[in-house]
C-alpha cells in the first residue's frame, strides 16, 4: 500500500488484504505501513488462492488486518479488536490483556514466549522491547514475513483456522548470518468474535522452535554487532 495515494475522506489507497488503513488515526511509527513487499512475497509463494468472497478469503483478510493493527495502530484505533476485552495467548498458556502485551514488550515477545530456561533461548522475550524485536525481524526478513490460511474449521463466533507463516533469511538474526533460504512456520489459531466481529480472544497453537530453528542455520558471525565482523567457517557450524 502506497502512502502517496490519498484521497479527501482520510483513507490511504486501500490495502488488497487488509482494512482501515487510514491516514488520519494514531499510527505508532507516525504513518500508515507499506504492506506492497510482503503482499507480492505472499503472490509469490501461496499455496492457496481463495474463491473472492468465501469464508477462507475473509478469514484470511481479518488475519493480515488483525496483525496489522495489533502491531502498528494505538488500541484506541482499533477496528478488528474489542481492546477492553481482548485477550491474547499462546500454546494454552495465561491470557494476555492489551496491558500485558505492552508490559512484556510488545507483541512479537509475545508471540515467542518460551518454557525453555532463559540460559537455552537464543531469542530472549526478556531482553527485548517493541522497537528492538521489531528492527530485528524487519533486518531479518526484509521483505516481511507472509502469512496465508490454510484451512478453516469452524467460522464464526469462534474461527478456527490452519495457517503458515514464511519469508527468505536475507538479514543476519542473533549473530547467525543470512542463510536465503526459505523459513515456514505453521500453526493453529482460534479466533473469538463478538457480534461485531471485533476479536475478543486470541489462541495461537505453534512451535517457536520451528521459526528459530530456521534462522539458526548459517554461519555464526563474529564479532556480531561490532565492526569487521567475519563469517565463522567452521564445519561443525554448516
């Protein structure tokens, strides 16, 4: 979606996949996100093309515009969530309120909360914040990360969908470099709606290890973060 693109009534050039998108509310990074990248990486690499119209098609659409404005837009803007009821959790664990999310550093620390002892993550929800996860998963994946619906149960009041979650490793992640290959994750998710279809809970079923596992690949960086650092090339590490 272009920015350039505006019209009278304070809409921005619509999104093919998502709705809202105005110019005129409370964006966190002060303007409406680019979604033209990861939209033609999702072109490009679904596996399933939906009937205009169906249940699947908007399932998905009500996905991409759920996880666009959790991630950019103020609670006050939302249009897809209920934030006074809104609940948000992760392989069955306690659910998370729109407080709770902010107080463990957004939603991308969020969404990798891990049972592994702090000493074994590789990525450490407690070490990050919002504007760190983000600029590290946006290095990572700098053409986004796609996210496609795969199957849909049940529809609504309570949506059960199958999705997969992909990009190519072009950015170095945690000191291990960019390996360009393909990274999937899959998953379960349930979606609560109100009469509205606002979304009132959120239950995400995955493996965080599936995505890591993924970016852990390549060669280990030396001297991550500091100036010349070099390529480790040894074996054991290929």
């Amino acid at each position: 979606m272009s920015t350039s693109h505006m019209e009278a009534s304070g809409i921005v050039q619509q999104d093919k996949y998502r709705s809202y998108m105005y110019e005129n509310i409370q964006w966190r990074s002060g303007a409406p996100p680019n979604y033209d990248i990861v939209n033609k990486l999702f072109e490009e690499g679904r596996t399933k093309i939906w009937p205009p119209g169906s249940l699947e098609e908007k399932v998905q659409n009500l996905l991409k515009t759920y996880e666009m404005e959790i991630v950019h837009k103020a609670p006050e803007d939302f249009k897809t969530i209920d934030p006074k009821k809104f609940t948000f959790s992760i392989n069955g664990r306690e659910g998370l309120t729109m407080e709770g999310i902010k107080k463990m550093g957004g939603v991308y620390n969020a969404d990798l909360q891990s049972s592994l002892p702090e000493k074994f993550q590789i990525y450490k929800p407690a070490e990050e914040t919002a504007e760190s996860s983000e600029k590290l998963f946006t290095t990572t994946f700098p053409r986004g990360f796609a996210i496609e619906v795969l199957e849909v149960y049940s529809g609504p009041p309570v949506i059960a969908y199958k999705f997969r979650h992909w990009s190519y490793m072009e950015g170095p992640f945690k000191g291990y470099a960019p390996t360009g290959e393909l990274v999937q994750l899959f998953g379960i998710a349930i979606f609560s709606v109100d009469e509205h279809m606002r979304i009132v809970k959120v239950e995400f079923f995955y493996d965080p290890a599936e995505l890591i596992g993924g970016l852990t690949k390549g060669d280990k960086i030396e001297n991550y973060g500091g100036h010349g650092a070099t390529t480790s090339l040894c074996p054991v590490l290929h």
